[in-house]
C-alpha cells in the first residue's frame, strides 16, 4: 500500500513551516518543498540569532552607550562660540572643571578610553579619536568654536594641532601647551596665539608664595584681566626717598599708584603686609604687587626728581 504524500510527516512539517514563518506561499510539489524547506529553517535560525545578539546589545549595556553618544553629538551640534580642549591628562582635567564651573560650553578630545569614561562620567562633551585626524575637529564644530586649547604631553603633538586647527579658523584663540621653553617660538609660528609652560608658571607662582605668603595664591589668584596685569616688584627704599621715614598712609601709595607694598625686608626681618602707619628706613626694600606700570608713577612721585622738588619746595 502506497502512503498518501499528501498525509506524510514532511507534508505535515512544511505545512507547520509555512504557518509559522508567515510566508503563505502556494503549495510546492516535489524538490520545491525541500528547497523551500531548507530556507525557512535557515530563516527561522537567523531570525533566532539577530534576536539573541539585540538582546545581548541590550543586556551590555551597549545600546545605552550608543544612545549616549547620539545624545552628546546631537548636544555638540548645538554649540556655537565653544571651548575645544584637546587631552585629558591633568592640565585638560583642571581647565575643564574650571570651565565647567564658570558654566562655560566646551568640547574634549581625547583618545584613551579610560579618560573618555571618565570624562563621560563627568557629564562633558566629549569626542572620541586622536587628535591628528582632521575629522575629529570637524565632530568638535571647530568652525563654531571660540577657542581652543591643546595640552597634550607631547610638543610634537601641540604643534600639530595648532597647525591643524589654524588651518581651519583665522580668527580661533589657540592656547597651547608646551614643556619645553624652545619650543615656545615653534608654537606661535604654528598659528597659537599664546603659549603656556606648566613648569615656568609654576616657578614664578612658588617664586610669588616664596617672596609675598600673605598674598593669596590659590587656584584662581592668577586670573587677572589682560588688559590690567598683575607682577610683583622688588625695590630698594632708596629708588624712593621721598617714602623714607614717613608713614605709607601719608603718601597714599596704593590710591596714587596702583601699587601695593605687600611685604618690607629690613635686614634679616620680613615685615609682611604692613599697615598704614608703617615708617620705612633707609637700607629696607619693598615688595610691591601692582600694574607694570605702577612703579613708574612710583618713581615719578617718590623718587629722587620728588624729593628733589620737596626739599626746593620747603626751601
């Protein structure tokens, strides 16, 4: 007795096929089931395995990374007349927390995955990629941007990237960073506008904690407007002799010059942060905080064509 084809167990499984893949297709006769059986189950397995992998993209964590950095481009794309800071070693890390506590827009490069995450964590904006492709200035909206700063480890590196960023903006302020004080004129002919050396900074902020400790120096001391810088001087009394045994109130240094005596060195004796009805004596020398220009107005009104025209004067 021949079995029915139309009742056999293959019949049934490709009848099962058709109903659970939805493919509704006319009924096949002969090598055409198992053709078409094959690429169901083929289907099916590959319908299984993308499911699987999308679950697992979820489960990691990975499609909230992706959404993350959506929402990060989409917030960069935004930004105009913005900060771009290139590494996050400690001089990116302190500039960014400064600017983000001014509530300054800005844009990090940074290449090191560990720095991204921790950044990330942070909440800024950050861009992944080395900092000699192009490209990656371009996802920063270099075009948009105010300013940049580059404060890679490496020279060699800051000089790249005040060549590349020159080379998409004229009018950018370009900071950069370098270690080595000879590289300072390589720097500017690269396009930077100002060239900042950590370990010269930090010699002349010691000198400045060394020479006046009563001043403040703390993290914020050295922000001062460009227009109106702030240096220290030290002088003799006898650039001054008209301040020579006379109180400093009577004088009135600081409102007529700018000046302000921060500390007076008598011999061996540091006198700091002298009061009004301080005296000087001959043989002290003054440390003065003020204007570059503060100590010419000094030597116009106190020094020796002063006391010169004092004593004609009382004469």
């Amino acid at each position: 007795m021949v079995a029915d084809p139309e009742h056999s167990f293959f019949h049934a499984f490709y009848l099962t096929l058709i109903v659970l893949t939805t493919v509704g297709m006319e009924a096949a006769e002969g090598d055409e089931r198992i053709v078409a059986t094959i690429l169901m189950i083929g289907g099916i397995f590959t319908t299984i395995y993308a499911a699987g992998t999308l679950v697992t993209f979820i489960v990691d964590g990975q499609m909230t990374r992706f959404l993350k950095k959506r929402q990060i481009q989409m917030r960069i794309a935004k930004l105009t007349d913005h900060y771009i800071i290139v590494g996050f070693g400690r001089m990116g890390r302190a500039l960014c927390a400064d600017l983000r506590e001014k509530d300054v827009p800005f844009v990090l490069i940074e290449v090191d995955p560990q720095r991204i995450q921790l950044a990330e964590e942070l909440g800024y904006a950050v861009v992944q990629g080395d900092a000699h492709d192009e490209e990656i200035y371009e996802l920063a909206g270099i075009e948009r941007a105010k300013g940049l700063a580059t404060c890679l480890p490496g020279d060699a590196d800051n000089v790249y990237v005040t060549l590349t960023a020159r080379g998409f903006s004229e009018d950018l302020n370009i900071i950069a960073r370098t270690e080595e004080e000879r590289t300072h004129t390589k720097l500017i002919r690269a396009g930077a506008d100002r060239v900042v050396c950590p370990p010269v900074l930090s010699a002349s902020k010691i000198l400045a904690m060394m020479v006046t400790p009563i001043v403040d120096h703390g993290p914020h001391c050295d922000e001062v407007d460009s227009d109106t810088p702030i240096e220290l001087f030290t002088a003799p009394i006898e650039d001054f002799p008209a301040l020579i045994d006379r109180p400093l109130a009577e004088n009135h240094v600081r409102t007529r010059t700018g000046m302000t005596v921060v500390a007076v060195d008598r011999g061996k004796k540091r006198d700091l942060n002298p009061t009004a009805l301080f005296t000087p004596q001959a043989g002290d020398k003054l440390v003065l905080v003020g204007p570059p220009n503060g100590m010419k107005r000094m030597a116009y009104l106190f020094g020796e064509k002063s006391s010169t025209a004092q004593a004609k004067a009382g004469a």
